[in-house]
C-alpha cells in the first residue's frame, strides 16, 4: 500500500460528549452520537470496541456491525455545517 503523508486519514476516535474523530493532519471532527441509527442505539462499551479499516480511511464497529469512511463523515459535516450556517 502506497499512502502518502498528503494523505488525510483517520487516527483514532475519542468519545465523551459526542465522538472525535482525531485525524492524522492534526485535525479534530466532532460526530453526534446519532449520526448513523447503529450508532446512536449502541452503549458506549460497544463503540469504543471499533477498528480502523483501509488504513484510516474508515472504521468499523464489529459489535453493531457498523461501517463509516472518512468520506461520509466529511459529506455530512459539509452538509450539516452548511446547513446550521
């Protein structure tokens, strides 16, 4: 696998309030616990047991059986950030 540093990834996820997902750019993204139904009808136990798949491009859940990419989180935070603009 050829991944460049240029390449936005995710490095892990913290869950307090709502989840963060920590990218490798330094950056920080903030998801509601509702963002998928899975998500939003798990315990905290069941979502902090995640991996990252395609080496940070997404990260699955294998106690709801649940997968989400960094490209779907990106398209929702555009479209909510624009939305509450």
């Amino acid at each position: 696998m050829n991944t460049s540093k240029s390449t936005t990834l995710i490095e892990k996820l913290v869950f307090d309030d709502a989840i963060r997902v920590m990218l490798n750019t330094g950056d920080l993204l903030t998801l509601p616990y509702d963002y998928t139904e899975r998500i939003k009808k798990a315990d905290r136990t069941q979502l902090q047991n995640y991996r990252l798949i395609g080496g940070g491009r997404g990260v699955h859940f294998p106690d709801i059986d649940e997968d989400i990419s960094l490209s779907g989180i990106l398209r929702y935070k555009i479209s909510h950030d624009l939305l509450a603009s």
